[in-house]
C-alpha cells in the first residue's frame, strides 16, 4: 500500500478513469492550465490534453448546464466546483436538470455525471466560503451524495462516481486534501452506499462522515482512555443512506451519537436519528444525540470559529451523556 | 409590436410533396393544441398547458432544415416542436393525459416531452435553463468528433436569465456547433418585450459574444428553413454557434390559465396578428403557385383531424401508469 495524501488520492481517480474510458472529461473553473484550485487535477492537462481537461469562466450555472447537457448525450463529465458555496449559482441545474431528468422523460434520458469540490468548515474563510451543503442534495430525490473522509474512500468512490449511470454530488473535505492514508496499490472501487466501520466498538456508535471521521475518531481515542469503547461508523454516502450499517452498529452498542460539520436544523444527523428511532427503537437505551456546527454563520475570528465547529470534546460529552456518564 | 406587413412567402423550388408536408405539419400542430386546449378545458390535462397556436412555421421550417442526429431540446411550450420532429401525436396526447402510453410514461405532462430516439431531449419547465443544457449536446457533438447540431428553442423572456447569456458566451468562446432559436412572440406571459428588455431588437444580443446572427419572419416557414439551413451549415463546417431572433406571435394565452388576449394587450392586437398567420399564408402561397387547390386543403384538413382525433381515443383508452411506476426511473441504477 502506497502513503498518499487526499489530494493526490482524488487525482489518480481522476487520471485512472479519464484513462479507462474517453467519455469522462474534466470541467470547472482553474482545472487546467492553473493545475486546479485545490491541486486535485493537478498533471491532468498535461496528460489528457486542453480537449479533455476543460477551464471554463466564471459562470457555475452555465458551465454546470453544459456539462449535464453533454451528460444527456452520453458523456460522462466530472464537473468541479472550486468550493461548493460556488455551486449554489448551479443548483437549479443540479437540482432541476440532473437530478430529475431521467424521472421525467420516464427513464429515455440518463444523467451520467459527477458534481465535485471541496466543501464543509475552512480555516478562517468566514461565512460565506466555510458551510456544509450535503442535507441540501441529500434531500433531492435522483441525486446520490458521497462525502468520503480519507484517501482510500477518496479515491475509491470518485471512481465508482464516475462509473454511475446517477447524478453524483461529491463534497470533498476542504480540510481533508492533505490529510494522508495507505491507498492500495492495485485497481478497486469503494461502492456507492456502504458505510464503514472506521473503529469497532462495544459501548457507543459514533455515525459521521467527512472531516466528521476525523473528529469522531479523536473522540473515540479520548473515549478509550476513560474505558469507553466507542464504534466510529463513516456513512461515506450520505443517500442512498446505509441502513443496515446503521442499525447494525447501534444493536451492538445500543447507544448513538450523530456528528456532522452542518447546522443542525434538517441536517443529515436528524435524518440518521429519525432511521435509529423507528426502526430500532427497541435497541436503545438511551435517546440518541447529535453533535452539530452552531446554527449560525461562521464567523472569522479563529476563537468564535473554534466556538462554532464541532470538536472532539463536545463528541466525548455527548457519548457520556448517552452512557448516562455525565 | 404591430405585424410586419411582409409579403406572403415564397414558394421555393422545394418539391411539391415537402413544401404540401410543412403545411400539413403546421395544420397538425394548430389541430392538436386545439384539441389540447379543449382536453385542457374538460379536465382530461391537468397542470400547466402552454398553447403553440401562432408559431407553428417556426417548428416546422426549423426541423426540415435538420437531420436525424441532431439534438433538440425546447422550452415548456414544446407540443409542437415535439410533432414537428416526429414525435407520435398519440405519445404525447397520451403525455398530456398523464397516462402509461404517454412519451415520458405520464411522469411528465404538458412541460417535458420527451423522445431519445429521435434526440428530443425535453420540454423544460424553468425558463433559460435547457439553454445550457443544448451548449451542453453541441459540446458533447464537437467531442465525439461527430457533425451533429444543437438546436434550442426558446422564448424571448429567458433572454434576460444569466443561463442564456453564460451558455452563450461559452458557446462562441468554445466554438460550439449549436443554434440558440429565440421565438420572440412579444410577451414573457404577460410582459411586454420593451417592459423587460433594455434593447428591442434581440439579435443585437448575439455581437456581445461575436456570435453570428439573424432576424427571421418567424410566420414565413420558408423563411425560418432558410435562416436554419444557413445556421446549420455554419455550425456543422465552421462549428460556430448562431442566434437567430424568430419574429412571432401567440394568439392564446401564456397558458391555459388565462384568456387569449388577457389583460396585456388588446383583442384587436391579436386579431391584427392573425392577419399574418403562417399557416394561412402558406396555403395562400401554395394556392398562388398551384400546388394546392381547394379539394386537396379539404383532404389536409379531414387528415390532421383524424390524426389528432385518434390521438385523443388513444389518450381517453390509454391506461394510467402503475402505481408500482411511482417509484421507478428516480434512478438510473438500483439503489
């Protein structure tokens, strides 16, 4: 197993599945000639040529409608976001276009194409450059939504992105590119839909996922000191939810705690606790919690930002208070 | 906005047989909103329903200047670009109903005719936004290297949403092989052109982009062939994109829901615009070179109405969808 970063794990997706099949191109703001924003196309022009790796002006709804349009005839685009607070000058082209046109021309017309960047909290970009979208897609109908948290899934999910027939919303970890990880050295897909058990536990679930994972394991280390084995359960795709994993993991531990880098209201961990409640009430014992952003605009200034992300601290607390500990 | 008073078209050197087939198009496309229209009225079409009476000579001179690979893809006032391609008047009636025989197996009504087969990639219920989408097939064209064109249609309103001035900028810059067909009928529902757009004469929005341009009688079919024929060539042998400004007029309402006229403009303004219907104008000029006498418009006539007649038994007779169908195509692979 090769050591590589997120970053560079994304990348050989990338090069690995334009190589494979010629329909897949690249298209988005600074992919090309700048090496892409964040890196992650980083040495794909170069290989794939200005035809194939496509910079486009600023102009996310457009750039995004052509890129489901060439997807309607049969390409398969991987269409980049710099940030996803860009795509929301796109969504109507998500959402009214991609997600719904195989439903409404009653399955002619499939959508083959993958919608990609960086999202969740930053480092000090402030309000509008630091949110985390995926219960806005998640609740679309048509689109499947992947967020991995570490270079393996990174990798492995672009790839089965790329292969679907659906619409996929990937919302990569803006603080995750450097993070590194063992990658396998040989070919494999991480499939769409199946959460992971990142750390296998008795006493409490901790389901997350993204930068989430991260949180969530620190959690599940300070937990291990006090004798607490948490489980940390990654969704990796958020719809179509695993649901098995979810209920498999919670009738282990009969206990849950939901983390996510969002705001709370609506947000993906009150979906996951609706799916713990009525279908597996009679597995706990105790009420399930959610760790969440604070509800309201991240602030810049690095203490009130600390205040408005989740951490590993207010992760232990919550898993205390459902072990009826605290 | 008053009628050009240009002359009837002219009768080109077409055949006998094609220039006989644009009006039987056209006089298809009018019976079948009509009936449309009256369905609409008895309940049997739900939703919204955006009547084409009026504009039928720019379906129809569009489509004959286009091949079988070719993609197409209209706004929500698309029944008649759907006939006009070749869509079965049945499907889309069908459609209309909401029933399992329709076009999109009635999961789509009146708003997104459909059929892959002959590249009609939708009927799209949000103003401007199918215009990327048609950048987008003339994208996909160029990059498989093939000759095919992208042919959008839309109205004169969804020239004000950035989607159109964003695919139309990527499409000059990119050089894509596509032709951007604004039907300027006069009004966005109820707004006057001049009370929503800072220019008036369209067209002009094209040299923003360095986009080649034309403006069209859009109720001369021969007209609109010819504007079309000339747009294809550029985007199949140069692949440069076109914009070509449709002049024409709706004589019904924006939709079902209010009257002909309504409270925008005037009876007497549509009735003016009567005047210079294109399906009268081209049976006039069919008539004035011989190529039409009064027992074969009879015979077209009987034809169009058996043809929309039967369309609507096979709507009435048609099954409505499963309700197992709910649930089906939401995606494309099983999740």
């Amino acid at each position: 197993m090769a050591i590589m970063t997120y970053r560079d794990a994304l990348n050989q997706a990338l090069r690995e599945e334009m190589a494979r099949d010629p329909d897949v191109f690249l298209m988005g703001e600074e992919v090309a000639e700048y090496d892409g924003a964040y890196k992650v196309s980083r040495g794909l022009l170069k290989e794939f040529g200005p035809a194939r790796v496509v910079d486009t002006p600023i102009a996310e709804l457009g750039f995004t409608g052509i890129g489901v349009g060439a997807a309607m005839a049969g390409l398969r685009p991987v269409i980049e976001f710099m940030t996803w607070n860009f795509a929301l000058l796109a969504i109507d082209q998500i959402v009214n276009s991609a997600a719904k046109m195989h439903y409404m021309s009653g399955g002619q017309v499939q959508c083959p194409i993958v919608f990609r960047g960086p999202g969740g909290s930053a480092l000090q970009l402030a309000a509008q450059h630091s949110q985390a979208f995926e219960s806005w897609y998640a609740h679309i109908p048509g689109l499947v939504v992947v967020m991995p948290a570490t270079p393996a899934d990174a990798k492995g999910l672009l790839k089965s992105a790329i292969r679907s027939d659906d619409p996929v919303v990937f919302i990569e970890g803006e603080m995750l590119y450097n993070q590194k990880g063992e990658v396998p050295d040989e070919e494999y897909l991480t499939p769409l839909g199946v959460a992971e058990v990142k750390r296998s536990g008795t006493d409490v679930t901790l389901v997350c996922h993204s930068k989430s994972v991260s949180v969530a394991l620190k959690a599940a280390d300070q937990l291990a000191e006090e004798d607490i084995a948490a489980e940390v359960l990654d969704l990796r795709t958020i719809t179509p939810l695993d649901r098995e994993a979810i209920l498999a993991s919670v009738a282990r531990t009969n206990r849950a705690v939901v983390v996510e880098e969002g705001w709370s209201f609506a947000g993906v961990g009150a979906q996951v606790v609706d799916l713990i409640q009525r279908e597996g009430f009679d597995l706990l014992d105790a009420p399930v919690l959610r760790v969440t952003g604070a509800d309201v605009p991240m602030p810049y200034n690095k203490f009130l930002e600390r205040a408005a992300k989740i951490d590993p601290a207010g992760v232990v607390a919550a898993a205390k208070q459902v072990l009826y500990l605290s | 906005m008053t009628p050009d008073a240009g002359a009837p078209p002219a009768v080109t050197d077409l055949p006998r047989d094609t220039v006989v087939g644009y009006l039987r198009q056209m006089m298809l496309i009018r019976k079948f909103e009509e009936k449309a229209g009256e369905a609409y009225s008895l309940g049997r079409v739900g939703g919204f329903c955006h009547l084409y009476i009026g504009q039928e000579a720019v379906a129809v001179g569009t489509m004959a200047a286009l091949g079988p690979e070719d993609w197409i893809t209209a706004s929500y006032r698309e029944h008649g670009h759907a006939l006009a391609r070749g869509v079965s008047a049945r499907a889309i009636m069908a459609e209309l109903y909401g029933k399992a025989t329709g076009s999109s197996k009635g999961k789509g009504g009146s708003m997104h005719i459909f059929d892959a087969s002959l590249r009609f990639m939708g009927g799209h219920g949000i103003v401007g936004s199918h215009i990327p989408l048609a950048a987008g097939m003339a994208f996909a064209a160029r990059y498989r290297k093939t000759n095919a064109v992208s042919v959008c249609f839309f109205g004169e309103a969804a020239m004000n949403i950035g989607a159109f001035h964003e695919a139309l900028n990527m499409a000059a810059l990119w050089k894509l092989p596509a032709i951007f067909i604004c039907e300027n009928n006069g009004y966005g529902m109820g707004t006057a052109l001049a009370r929503a757009s800072s220019i008036l004469d369209l067209s002009r929005r094209a040299y923003s982009y360095d986009m080649a341009a034309d403006v069209v009688d859009g109720q001369d079919v021969f007209a609109v062939k010819a504007a079309v024929d000339q747009a294809v060539d550029r985007a199949r042998t140069e692949s440069r994109p076109t914009l070509l400004e449709m002049k024409t007029y709706r004589y019904v309402g924006h939709s079902m829901s209010d009257a002909a006229h309504g409270t925008y403009r005037t009876r007497e303004e549509v009735e003016e615009y009567r005047q210079r219907d294109p399906i009268r104008l081209l049976a006039d000029a069919l008539r004035a070179a011989d190529l039409l006498d009064s027992a074969a418009l009879e015979a077209l006539v009987a034809d169009v109405a058996a043809e929309v007649e039967d369309a609507i038994t096979f709507a009435e007779d048609s099954p409505d969808p499963d309700e197992r169908e709910l649930h089906t195509d939401v995606y494309a692979e099983p999740r």
